[in-house]
C-alpha cells in the first residue's frame, strides 16, 4: 500500500503538464502581455468615455466653427478670396463658415458681359457686406465701393472746378441724361453751351461738363456744359470789350444775356443814362443786342455788361437802341481810354490795389 501511495505522488506533477491543462494557461498568459502592451491612458478613456452618436459629433463640430466663426454685418468693409466663379456671380471666402456670394451684377460700376470679366479663382478683393439671408449667408458687393469712390471723385471734381467728360446717354423734357463714372447726372438745357433743334441730336455724344452739385446721399449729380464754354470765352473777354448775345431773360432787377454760352447779366442800372422802372420796356426775351463788358465772375460763370456807356448821347437806349449798337465799338474805345487814364492816375498817386474792373466799375457808375 506504501508502494502504490509513492507512485501515486509521482504522477502527481506529470498530470499537471499534460496538453488539457496547458493550453488555459497559455491563453492566460497572451492576454496579459496584451494588456502590458496597450496604453493605460487609452485604456482607461476607452474605459471611461462612452460611445458618442454622429449626431453628437456633428453637433460639437458645429460648436467648435461658431467659436472661431467672423460675425460680420451689413455694411461691413470685408477683405476675400473668390474660390469660384460661374454665371451667376462669384464665390467668396472671407472666413466665414460658409462661402459669401457676390452676384454678377454687384461685381462692377460698369456693365459686364460675364464674371470672369472682374474676378477669377484665388483673386483678392475687398467687398462690401449688403445682404445677411436667413441662413446666415453673406451677400457681398464691389459695386458698392467702386461707388463709393465714384462720388468722392465726382465732389473732388466739383470743390476743385475742373471739367469731366460724360457720355449723352438719354434726354427728358428740361435736358439731357449724362453718364460720368457710370453716374448718371443731368444737364438742364438752360446749362448746354450750344443750341440744338432738340435734346435727341446729343445722344450719344461725349461732352464736357463741369460739377455743379453733388449729393450722394440723394444720387444727385447736376452738370454744366455752358460752364465749359463759358470759361473758354471768358478767358477771351476783356473790360471794355464790346460783344453781342441774345436777351435769355428779362427780370425786374435787369436782363441776362447769352454771349456765346457765357450768362451775362445787363443790370437795370447799366442799360441807360436815363431812369428805366420797366426792363420788359426796353428789353425783350429773344432781342439781339451789343454789349460791353464791365467784369467776370469765373466761378459762377457770369459777365457784367453795360449798354449805357455805349450810348452816344444819354437815354439812346430808349429812344434809338439801334444807333447804340451801330456806335457800340466807337463808344468802347474811348471808354477804355477813360478807364486807361484812371489807371494811369492811380498809380501815379501810389494806389496799385485798384484793378482795371474796379476802375470800370467806377467809370460805369458815372
């Protein structure tokens, strides 16, 4: 019985080691070393951090462009990239969620025949926020600036006197329609510095004109062709010049008379030696006359003239304006010579502050 208790206890650890009872042990093992091998951080967020839906993603993803979305509004000065251009327009990123749209016809001032005409994929511009749909998306403009700088030109135009060009696009009852840096502006015809049958014969014509008002705010643009040609013949006018023009109208306090696009005014005071108390007697709308100047004023674009120092005796003007105007430029000259003498006093006297206007205008209130 010892014996076979001994040989029992042999067979012990031999059983141990047989195939059945090693292979549990050996999966046991690779599971271990597995685990060694995975990160315990990532382990532990596996283990921590539950499964999060698409929905959920979705919605963080929202979050995190909201937190670092540009809020702009309307009016806004914008800088952005076209990403794409088609037919209707151009494509815009300007940093937002989503790409801004700049329609076809905000593109430019002008008229375009196509969006590629102005903008192209990658090109830089600043724009102009004009619109915020309700989907939040962006509506842009350069149109908006290129107007912008339009009118600041067209006041610039205006503040320092110099001409601007304009094509006649159109005509209504009082004038014609000018288009000036794609403005379009009016021209009154009591403004043109030429006569024509109607308005219509203009159309299309490229004119000069000068700025008389400008007000963006109300999309006013006001022109003047008669000041182009004023300017022309007044640099050509000299005192004591004798010209003739035609009475435009007659008022109570004188006549305004055109000669050759410049507006001169023949006050009441400037027509006779003798007392008028009615222009409409002696003056009417339409008459042809002569007359002489007694000053300029270049910024309103407006001459002083005289018919009484052209009179060869005083009242002529009333009883015999046609003698006047046949002894117009012998009447002139010798009040030149009067004016010349006067002069020539002043300075011998050390006054040289008077000009010969002023000279004029005192031999003329004689």
């Amino acid at each position: 019985m010892q014996a076979s208790m001994a040989m029992t206890r042999a067979a012990a650890p031999v059983a141990a080691f047989t195939p059945a009872v090693r292979a549990p042990r050996r999966a046991q093992r690779v599971q271990m070393r597995v685990a060694a091998m995975e990160p315990p951080a990532a382990a532990e967020a596996e283990a921590a951090e539950p499964e999060v839906s698409s929905e959920e993603l979705y919605r963080r993803f929202e979050e995190m462009i909201a937190q670092h979305d540009m809020a702009y509004s309307v009016g806004d000065r914008v800088q952005g990239t076209v990403v794409r251009v088609d037919q209707r327009g151009a494509y815009v990123d300007i940093g937002g969620k989503s790409t801004a749209f700049c329609p076809t016809v905000e593109l430019a001032l002008a008229n375009i025949p196509r969006s590629t005409a102005v903008v192209g994929p990658h090109t830089v511009r600043d724009f102009v926020v004009i619109r915020e749909e309700r989907s939040g998306d962006l509506t842009l403009s350069l149109k908006r600036l290129e107007l912008q700088v339009a009118w600041q030109r067209l006041r610039q135009c205006a503040e320092d006197d110099v001409a601007v060009e304009g094509a006649v696009v159109a005509t209504n009852r009082g004038g014609i329609i000018v288009e000036v840096e794609n403005i379009r502006g009016f021209c009154p015809g009591s403004q043109l510095g030429q006569r024509v049958a109607t308005f219509d014969e203009l159309v299309g014509r490229n004119m000069l004109f000068k700025v008389t008002e400008v007000d963006e705010e109300k999309a006013r643009l006001m022109l003047s062709n008669k000041r182009i040609a004023a300017d022309d013949r007044m640099g050509s006018f000299k005192v004591g010049d004798v010209v003739e023009g035609t009475v435009m109208s007659v008022k109570p306090y004188g006549a305004f008379v055109d000669i050759g696009g410049a507006s001169g005014l023949l006050h009441i005071s400037q027509i006779s030696h003798d007392r008028i108390t009615n222009v409409d007697k002696v003056l009417a709308e339409g008459d042809r006359i002569k007359v002489m100047v007694l000053s300029q004023d270049r910024e309103r674009g407006r001459v002083a003239l005289c018919t009484k120092k052209l009179e060869p005796t005083p009242g002529d003007m009333l009883r015999d304006p046609a003698l006047v105007y046949e002894k117009a430029e012998e009447m002139a000259a010798l009040f030149r010579e009067r004016v010349a003498a006067a002069e020539a006093a002043a300075r011998a006297e050390g006054d040289g502050s008077l000009s010969t206007e002023d000279v004029a205008a005192a031999e003329a209130a004689v």
